[in-house]
C-alpha cells in the first residue's frame, strides 16, 4: 500500500522510515508468496497490474478496519499518543499549522507529528492521514468537517513604499501603483473587490511576477510594491508593521478554513486535542483579518 500511494518505492521508504532495498524485498516476497506479479516496474513509472489492483483494494480495506480498531482503543486513552499523520495546504501550513505543532508536541510528549504541506487534496482513507487542513469549497461529504475560520483576501504594502507612492483610497487609483502578481493564478493581473452594487475586476500592471504566496509577502515587505494575498499569509507581516492594509473593507472573501477526518465512530485523542488546538490559535473571532486574531 505504502509504495502504490507514495507512486515510487523510494518514496514508500521514505514514509515508512526504512531502506529502498527493504521495501523492495518485501514486494518481490509479496508476489512470490501469492504467484502473481502486482506491479510493473520500468525505469520511470510504477503502475498496477489488474492482479495488484484488486489486491490493493482489499489491502485497503483491511488496513481502513485495522486503523478503526486502533482508534477504539486510542480513544478510551485520556491523553494524546502515537503518530498524528496532517496534511495542510503549503502557506497555510507554514504560516499557522506549524506553530500548533510546536505547542501539541511540547505539551504532549507522547506523541509524535508528521506534517506534510501539499497543495494537493489528499485521499485520507488511502492515504493514511489522520486529518487534513482545507480552504474553500464545501467540505466532502464523506468526511467529518471542523469550520476552523473565515480568510480574506488582503492588499498590502510595506509603510516605505505608501510613504513613497501614496496610499491608494479607491481600487481605480491602483492604475497608478506598482503591483505584485501572483503568477499561478487564472488572471494575475485582475484584482477582483466586494463592492456596494457587488464583485467588480480592476485590471492591474506590475514588473514582478511570482507563483510563490511567501515570496511575494517577502516583496511587499522590501517596498516592492502592492500585493493581493491571503491574509494568514501576511499576519506576522501586518502585526510587526512590515505591512499595512490597504482597501482592507474592499477585499474579497477567499474561503473558510476547515479540519477535516474519517467518519470512524471512534474519535482518537490526538486528532481531537490538535483540532481544538488549532481552532484555538485562530481565535474567538473565528476571522484571521484582525492583528490579533491569532491568540494563542
């Protein structure tokens, strides 16, 4: 299972803390013992055989059903322990989630975490995580949902650069500022605003593009210019006074942020206590657009 979700054995080694030759072995002896081959092996991709596919399904299930047993007992437990298994989006994750991870592994010893920070919505159940972290969109229905927080788009720009250029008062007066664009989004140079009569586009011009929420944080900061970013992106940025906010009324709604896990009957402490954990750090006001949601 480890190497069919990680697409390699290196990376199925990797995850299962052990060496690539190791992982290997074990294969070859799983074929040798059932007769048949399970995976076609080249020098640059790993696939199923039919044969491999039909096992891994019902490996699937059995492993799901072990981990159920696992979280009956872990749930009589009074204190969290053993592995927490979170994947978060990368920023975001960055940002925030690992903060809580420092306070859950300092306040409970006997456990331990491992954080993966992805963009890329992960299956749980497949792929073994105990608990994701996602933005925006309605939750699956197949999972159990924590609404965590509402997150905001925010303008900013660093008091040098407004000190320089002026502090725009209007989206409109943007057509007179250097802005930062975020390259990977569909339309980089279109910032889009919550108005009176609804949603409106104003198109924006600027000498820098970056794919990056963090280097381009990094830029406003430097007096770059403008940036369009999430507001969990900035926090830090805006409470120290590297950033200020600009249109902040204006901005538009990016999404809820939301824990979600598996529907198992049996909720495991360290699950439970890192979710409350988290919706803890993000505050009572259940908004990151404040300098001082994040109490923690």
């Amino acid at each position: 299972m480890a190497v069919v979700q990680a697409e390699s054995f290196s990376g199925a080694a990797a995850t299962l803390g052990v060496a690539k030759s190791t992982v290997s072995k074990q294969v070859r002896a799983l074929e040798a013992h059932l007769g048949s081959r399970l995976l076609e092996r080249t020098t640059r991709s790993l696939r199923l055989t039919d044969v491999g596919a039909a096992f891994y399904a019902q490996c699937a299930e059995v492993v799901s059903a072990a981990q159920e047993a696992e979280l009956a007992v872990t749930q009589l437990q009074p204190t969290p322990c053993g592995r927490l298994r979170v994947t978060a989006p990368v920023s975001f994750g960055q940002r925030v989630v690992v903060d809580v991870v420092d306070d859950f592994l300092t306040f409970y010893p006997e456990v331990s975490v491992d954080l993966q920070l992805s963009d890329r919505v992960a299956n749980l159940v497949d792929e073994g995580y105990d608990l994701a972290i996602r933005i925006g969109g309605a939750p699956d229905s197949s999972l159990v949902s924590r609404h965590l927080v509402e997150t905001r788009l925010v303008m900013v720009g660093s008091p040098s650069y407004l000190a320089a250029h002026g502090t725009p008062q209007t989206p409109a007066d943007l057509g007179a500022h250097h802005c930062l664009l975020q390259s990977d989004r569909p339309a980089p140079d279109h910032w889009t605003f919550d108005g009176p009569d609804g949603e409106y586009r104003v198109r924006v011009h600027g000498r820098l593009r970056v794919n990056s929420i963090d280097a381009l944080a990094a830029a406003a900061s430097d007096g770059q210019g403008l940036a369009m970013l999430p507001d969990f992106a900035v926090r830090g940025e805006v409470q120290a006074g590297r950033l200020v906010s600009v249109l902040r009324d204006m901005c538009q709604r990016l999404g809820a942020v939301y824990a979600v896990y598996p529907d198992n009957r049996h909720l495991s402490a360290k699950v439970r206590v890192f979710v409350d954990l988290l919706a803890g750090c993000l505050g009572p006001d259940r908004s990151l657009s404040g300098a001082t949601s994040f109490s923690r």
